[in-house]
C-alpha cells in the first residue's frame, strides 16, 4: 500500500474551494488547504461529491509518459498484446514484457493509483451519513462513489491475477470497504471469487442509486454501470447478464458512422461514447495524453499497427483506410488524432460498439440465443464501418473467432484486446516483422503483474515470499 493510501485533503479542498458553483468569495478567502477539515468536505452533496471529481482528476493527471492517468493502463494493456508496435516511445519496455516484475513502476502505477482512489471513496461512504441536504442529491453521490470502487477493484484484480474463469479460488487482491490509516496493518490477497463478488455488490448498488444524469461523459452513470457490468459478467461466463447489461449500456448511445468513425477519436461527444477521459487545454495528462502518444504525425511515440491487423481490413473498411503504410512497411494508424491545443484531445473509455459485440460473444455461449442472433449484433458493427460487409455465417468456435477479430480491428488504441486474449485463454503471437516479436503461450504467468514490492513493506497481512504472483512459467490452476 502506498503509505496505506492516505486521503489527499488538499486536493479535495482545491476542488471543492475551485470548482463548486456558489461557493462565496468569503469562503475561499478563509478557508486555506492547511485548515481544512471533513466538517467542510462533507458539509454538502455538492463538497461530498468534489472527492469523486478529484479522483476523476486523478485518472488523468501527469506523473510521467506512461504513467498519465487510465488511457495509460489501457494502452499498457493494448502493448501487452499482438497489434502494437512501438517503434520508439516510452512504452517499448511494457511492449518487451520486461517491466512487469515487483520493483517496476508499471506495475507500482495502477496499484497505487486505484488504492489511493479506493480509499478517498470509503473515506468519503464512511462520512456521508454527516452530509447535510437532499436525500436524492446524496444517494447519487453514493452510488456514483460505489460504481467508482467497483471499477477499481475490477482494474487491479484483473492485473494481478489470472482470469476468473480458471482462477476463481486463487488468491487475487486485498479488499479495504473502509478508511485506511497509518495504523492500519493491511489485509490479506481475497480470493478472486470474492473480489467479484465485491465488484457486483458495489456496481449492483450503485444502479439502484445512480442516474443517468450527469455534467459531461466524464463522469459515471448507470449507462457506464451497466456497460461496467457487462464487462464483468462477461468475465465471469455469466453470459445472459452480460447480454443485458449490455444492451441497457448502449440504448442512448447510437453506432456513429463510418464517416464520424475517421473523425479523429478525441471528442468526448461523439454520439458512441459511452465513457471518455474529458480533457480541455488546462486540465489533461500533458505529455502523457493518448492523442499525442498514437497520432502518428507526433514525433515523441511512433506507435503503429501491426501487419496482420492492417491486412485484415477490405478496401472498403473505413478503419483500414485510416492505416497508411510507408515505403518502408510500417503502418501508420490515424484513429486517434491529436487535437489543438496540442494535449486536449478525448479519450474513448467505454463505446456501444463494445456493447454490441460483448452481446455477439454472449450469445454465441449462451443457450437462451442462437447464433442467428449473434452474428445479427456483430453485422451492426461491421456494416457500420463497412459498407460492403456481409453478414457473418459462421457458427460456433468460428463465430467467436470472427467476432474476436472484429474486436481487435474495431479497438485498436482502446486497451480492450489484451483482456480478450486472457479470458479466452488465448496465447499471444506477433508477426514476425514485429519489432518485439514474441510467442508466450496461454495462461503465463507473463501476463499478470507481480504485486508492487513496496505493498510487502508495508502490509503486514501480506508476505512476498508467499503471496507474490510468479515471474514466469505457466499457471496451472495451484
């Protein structure tokens, strides 16, 4: 734990002194980050709630190159899989697999990060029952803080031990529903079966109290809970419950069209998106943001497409059109376009077509559909981005296949395909033009972080000789 996660006062207070509509000169004159205390951050709905904003602040704040925030876990997991090429950038260790042991700084990052968030959020759970106001405004306030843990918990155990489906018994992360202090000892690695069960107790919650309302698709609501939650129950196998949630996430958000696809994907409003990292020019994660790491006219990265992604485009596929390749063979993508000011550009988090094709998976698995119905979900993507397109006739194992393709081709940059080969248990195979070529088979332990080392430091529930995850080898289910 990073010094047990300790409540960042002074950015709650900036927050509620320089972003709450209505607060008073007076208030901000008298009321210095040195003095603050819980009576004035959990005063109101609206101060409660200022926690939540600086998390989301957080989630995208400048620590270093790849350490910028959530679009940087994403990308991480998109170098961990076979459609990534870092020609140059500061994500070519994470591309190498050689950064993924106890004392590195990628593993450390999303540790400390969603442990640092998880407990501002119980901080803030454990204190709301002092909150003055609308009962409506602070049950939003809790449920969007529930749905907010949920989502961390689902990012860490997901990381740091192997998929549920094979590894439901072992042991995944520790579990915090309260305040941590300096004094606390820290718990113990829960298993993974429990962890999702706190996954879905905090997302389940937050439906009955969240709202579709919000400022800005910055922010969660129940379209991005229910979008969380067919994510987790596809990862679970509960296929009928992703399939739900799924459409329920995606019914506001139409399929934008081939047109708006090549529009540059650093817009936050583009109608598709469900969820995105809001940046504008004062607030944004500087050199980390992901327009200026994948837009391939930005001389820092050099991030292209890998060979056998860029070939599996027809010539009438708007997303392929945006891939062009140099005299020199490599494929440059233009999907996500920097935006001006150079680091505003959006981040896309959760989109429908996701939705769309979570269904066409489901369904595949599920008795309660056919495969009539799946390949029903994946042609609304395909004909979206393909006018040519055909719909699929594949059945089976080979249905899945062809929908797990469309993935990869439809989520270049979005950090969704590395989870994909995980749950499928699916072994990773870059071309061999790749300029990290590597083949690791199914279920490494290569794929999973080790837990931070500064965690065992500090734990005392916790020991690095018995609790730390494998560097190597393959997980055999012990």
């Amino acid at each position: 734990m990073n010094n047990i996660y300790k409540i960042r006062y002074f950015i709650i207070l900036f927050l509620a002194l320089g972003i709450l509509a209505g607060c008073s000169e007076d208030f901000l004159e008298t009321k210095p980050s040195t003095s603050v205390s819980k009576t004035d951050v959990y005063d109101t709905p609206e101060t409660a709630r200022a926690v939540l904003v600086g998390i989301y602040r957080e989630w995208r704040q400048f620590h270093s190159m790849n350490q910028s925030g959530l679009h940087c876990l994403a990308l991480v997991a998109d170098c961990m899989g076979p459609d990534f090429w870092v020609l140059r950038s500061w994500y070519s260790s994470e591309m190498a697999y050689s950064s993924f042991t106890q004392t590195s700084g990628t593993v450390r990052y999303p540790w400390e990060m969603l442990y640092n968030s998880i407990n501002n959020i119980n901080d803030l759970l454990a204190n709301l029952g002092d909150v003055e106001g609308s009962q409506a405004e602070i049950d939003k306030v809790k449920g969007e803080a529930l749905a907010m843990r949920g989502y961390c918990y689902f990012e860490l155990v997901r990381r740091y031990q192997h998929t549920y489906g094979i590894a439901a018994n072992q042991p995944g992360i520790p579990i915090y529903t309260e305040p941590t202090t300096s004094e606390t000892l820290g718990n113990p690695r829960s298993p993974v079966s429990e962890v999702y069960s706190q996954i879905l107790s905090d997302l389940n919650q937050a439906k009955g109290l969240i709202t579709s309302d919000r400022d800005h698709k910055g922010y969660f609501n129940i379209d991005v809970v229910n979008g969380m939650l067919a994510r987790v129950y596809l990862t679970m196998e509960d296929w009928d419950n992703a399939i739900s949630h799924a459409q329920a996430a995606r019914q506001n958000y139409p399929l934008m069209s081939g047109e708006e696809w090549q529009g540059g994907f650093n817009d936050v409003n583009n109608q598709e998106w469900i969820w995105g990292q809001n940046n504008n020019a004062e607030e944004h994660p500087d050199w980390g943001s992901a327009t200026n790491t994948l837009d391939p006219d930005d001389a820092e990265y050099y991030i292209s497409t890998a060979t056998s992604l860029t070939d599996s485009y027809s010539a009438t596929d708007v997303r392929g059109q945006l891939i062009i390749t140099d005299g020199e063979g490599i494929h440059w993508n233009y999907k996500h376009a920097m935006a001006e000011p150079r680091y505003s550009g959006d981040y896309p988090l959760m989109r429908s077509a996701e939705m769309y094709l979570i269904e066409a998976e489901a369904m595949v698995r599920s008795s309660s559909y056919t495969d009539s119905d799946a390949q029903d979900a994946l042609y609304m993507v395909q004909h979206r981005a393909d006018p040519a397109a055909v719909k699929s006739i594949n059945t089976g194992q080979d249905l899945i296949d062809e929908i797990l393709l469309e993935k990869r081709k439809e989520f270049w940059g979005e950090g969704i395909i590395f989870w994909d080969m995980l749950r499928n248990e699916l072994p990773l195979e870059r071309d061999d033009d790749h300029p990290f070529k590597l083949s690791i088979p199914s279920n490494s332990w290569e794929f999973i972080f080790q837990i931070p080392e500064s965690e065992f430091l500090i734990n005392k529930n916790m020991d690095l000789v018995t609790d730390q995850n494998p560097a190597t080898g393959i997980y055999t289910g012990k």
